[in-house]
C-alpha cells in the first residue's frame, strides 16, 4: 500500500471512530465514506464471505452495532471513558441518517481494538507503544519495546488457539517483518482484547521457539483486567528477553 493511500485509510479509520454514524455525509464521492443511508444506531446482516446481505425485517445473523464491536465492554474499563472523551472518540452510537456499512464496521472494529489495547497496555504494564510506519503497518498494529510486533484481535467469537492457519499467518507476516527490516529478532505478541463468548479458554501460551506470545485475553464482558500477576510477568519477561 503506497503511503498516501495509507494515510487516507488511517484518517478514514479514525474517522469512524469519532463517527460511527452521521448526520450529513458530505463525501459521498469517496469509497471509505460510503455510510449506509439508513436512520438507526445498529442493524444486522447475513455476511457470506467478503459479501453482505440484508434479509428482510433485518434478520441477518451478524449485527453492526456499538455491543457487537465491543464499545461498551471497551469503557467500563477504568480510565478508557475519559480517554475516549479526550481523543472526541464516540462512547456510543447515537441513530442518526447515516451508519456505518459492514466493511467500514470491520475497520471501526480494528481500531477500536488497537486504540484500547494501547491504554490498556500502558496502564497496566507502563511500556510506551508506537505507531509502524512504511508497509509494517499493513502487517501488524504497532509496536513494544524495540522489537516486539504487537496482533490485536477485537472479536468474542469462539477462539481455537491451536489453529494452525492463524498461526501460519502470523509467521508469514513476521518472515515479511525481518525481510522488510533486515532483521531477525522481532517477535509477536498476539492479544486476544476481549474475552469470547464461550466456554473455551486457554492460558498465556508461547508458539513457534518462543517467538510469539499469544494472551487469551486482556478484559472480560464487564471490562475488567483479567491476566494474573503471575500472566503480567511472563508478558514482562517475553517483551525484555533477547
């Protein structure tokens, strides 16, 4: 992605976070604004691959909404409320003319969860995390330390922490990480943001000799942290150990 069309999607995406829906949408001319005419602050769709339907008397199974990408879990958490207010970050969506379509929804998402996964990183392990710049950014959400790439994953769907395919995927795109950098040393830390709806859980694991951490998951569906100290440290010791 060449660097302009990188900027206009970054600025697209925060956008939506400041605006979820609209009033009047004046960029109607431009793709990533291209909101749904639609009166309301939340709607469902059926969602077969990259395409959507919207079945009548809107009973499509997958919902566009503040709770189904996980706001309001989001600021319950200590702090994140006055931390939206002071970025104009939306804290809910209110029912106005326009509302975001389905793949500007799975945008909002990824931002949302990498904006709150920063804050909660910062709170409770007071490291400074910066943005990726050049093509690193299509890759991975940003970075810890000098070295660590960090994966936010804002979904509550039923996770399988063995899945090879995601696995694989992340490992591609680290292989991608050192050839772009000349470097060998990065590692991944994949965060899991909310807990899933479901039984299935699983621990703070390490994957492929130690180079990817994966966390099941930072907040439970009150918002509250849910790592143990024990979790915290091994965090710690992955981010510090070369």
């Amino acid at each position: 992605m060449k660097a302009v069309v990188a900027r206009r999607y970054q600025k697209a995406r925060e956008f939506y976070l400041q605006h979820p829906t609209l009033m009047n949408n004046q960029r109607t001319d431009q793709p990533e604004f291209a909101y749904l005419d639609m009166q309301a602050n939340a709607y469902h769709v059926q969602r077969n691959g990259e395409m959507f339907d919207f079945p009548e008397n809107n009973n499509g199974r997958e919902s566009i909404s503040a709770a189904a990408a996980g706001l309001p879990i989001l600021l319950a958490y200590p702090g994140m409320l006055a931390h939206f207010k002071q970025n104009q970050w939306a804290i809910e969506w209110e029912s106005k003319n326009y509302i975001l379509n389905p793949v500007q929804f799975d945008n909002y998402c990824g931002i949302l969860g990498e904006v709150s996964a920063q804050f909660v990183i910062k709170d409770q392990w007071q490291y400074r995390t910066s943005l990726l710049g050049n093509q690193l950014n299509e890759l991975f959400d940003f970075q810890l330390d000098k070295r660590v790439l960090v994966d936010v994953k804002n979904w509550r769907y039923p996770h399988n922490s063995e899945n090879d395919d995601e696995q694989d995927w992340v490992l591609k795109k680290l292989a991608r990480v050192c050839k772009m950098t000349g470097r060998d040393d990065w590692k991944v830390l994949i965060v899991n943001l909310i807990e899933p709806d479901s039984d299935l859980t699983f621990t703070s694991h390490l994957l492929k000799g130690q180079r990817v951490m994966e966390l099941p998951a930072l907040l439970n569906r009150q918002g509250q942290f849910v790592l143990t100290e024990t979790e915290k440290q091994k965090v710690a010791t992955f981010i510090h150990e070369y």
